[in-house]
C-alpha cells in the first residue's frame, strides 16, 4: 500500500470513529431518552474497564493463570479493595503498584 492510500486509510477510519462518537452525543441531546436506558448506560464504564483490565490480569503472560503466584492478579485483587474501600483513584494506583513490585521481589 502507497502512503496516500495509507493516509487516506487512517483519515477514514479517523471520520468513521468520530461519526460514531458524535452520533450518540447528538442524539441523545435530541430525543428523550427513556429511564431504563440512561440506568444501564451507568454501568457501561465499569463493564469497559473491565473488558479491558481483567484479560490482562488473568492471562500475564498468555496463559491462563489464577494462582498464588499470579503476582498480576494478586496485586490487581488489592488494588481492587483499595477501590472499593476508599473510592480514591489515586491511593488504587499507589497501592497497586507497590503491591505489584513487593510481590514481584518476593516472588
């Protein structure tokens, strides 16, 4: 592929996704929105996050892995708790990640 046709690839792909996007804010500014809807559209964050977090702490290293020695998991199940605890973002991440590097030390 020449690079106009790659340019021109990634300019569409590029419109398509903003359309996409635009699409459901435009909407739903413009049409009433029924109650159930905007119940179930809470949880889409959550379920996106995840999609995409709980792959990478069940596979680490493309293996299925859910034992003590997953130090992904382990450290993914604390900051977990930090969250569900506390509900500060911050202190999930600080505590995730020293979880993460203490068990990778000691493991």
């Amino acid at each position: 592929m020449n690079s106009l046709g790659l340019w021109l690839l990634f300019a569409g792909a590029a419109a398509g996704t903003f359309a996409l996007r635009f699409s459901f804010i435009y909407f739903f500014g413009k049409f009433d929105v029924p109650e159930v809807l905007q119940r179930a559209l809470r949880f889409v964050p959550a379920s996106v996050l995840a999609a995409l977090v709980l792959p990478a702490l069940i596979y680490p290293n493309g293996t299925f892995d859910i034992s003590l020695h997953n130090i992904y998991l382990l450290a993914g199940i604390g900051g977990g708790l930090v969250a569900w605890k506390t509900k500060d973002v911050l202190w999930t991440i600080i505590v995730g990640m020293l979880l993460f590097w203490f068990l990778s030390w000691l493991l």
